[in-house]
C-alpha cells in the first residue's frame, strides 16, 4: 500500500528503549521505578531486542526490537520528517517535589528510555 507524506507541520515524537549503544543493562536496577529493562541475547537487522517489564499486579513484559538511532533516522527523512532531535529522559519538577533528586538518581546515571522529535 502506498505511504502518504506526512501533513506539513505535523509533528511526531517517538519515546522508546535506549539502544545497548547509550544503555547499560548491568547499570543501576530500575526497580523502585517500577519497571526492568533487559537484553533478549537476540540482535535483528536493525539492533538488539529488550525485555521491558513494568512491575504491575501482575506484570506486564514486552519484547521489542530497539532500532539503532540511524535507523530511526534514516526512515524517518525517508518518510519526508526534518528536525530529529533525540531528547534526554527528565523528571518532572513534581516528580523531584515528591520522592527528591536523590531518589531518580541511578535513573540520570543511565536513562533506560529517550525520544526522538522530529517535524515534516
């Protein structure tokens, strides 16, 4: 089926799991985060796959392939989007309110998730 070009203007922001490139699985756990973040053993084409588990009752895992950053990139132009900007994971200044800096700080030290802006 044919792909449309995206509306001028439009804007897409991608939030997905830091390739092994930029995360380290032996880093501090995430845990207290509510969440683990692990390498399958498995690499396709494009990047190695994770095993994100968010630590509800009960917990819910996903397996996905994490894509290098130049291949977000280059499908992205492809698709007709410009302005890519990968944005660094923040806390929200409620988030430092409630639990303080000392709390999200393995979660700085090595951000398991980041996103990817980007505009047609």
């Amino acid at each position: 089926m044919p792909q449309r070009a995206p509306e001028p203007g439009a804007r897409r922001r991608v939030l997905r799991p830091r390739p092994a490139a930029y995360y380290r699985f032996d880093g501090p756990p995430l845990r207290k985060y509510g969440f683990l973040c692990e390498p399958t053993g498995e690499t396709g084409e494009t990047g190695p796959r994770v095993r994100g588990t968010a630590l509800l009752d009960p917990p819910t895992r996903i397996e996905t392939g994490c894509p290098r950053r130049d291949v977000y990139e280059k499908c992205l132009r492809a698709a007709g989007f410009t302005d890519l900007t990968w944005v660094p994971l923040e806390v929200s200044e409620a988030g430092l309110r409630a639990f303080g800096a000392d709390f999200w700080a393995d979660l700085h030290a090595n951000p398991p998730l980041e996103m990817l802006r980007c505009r047609a």
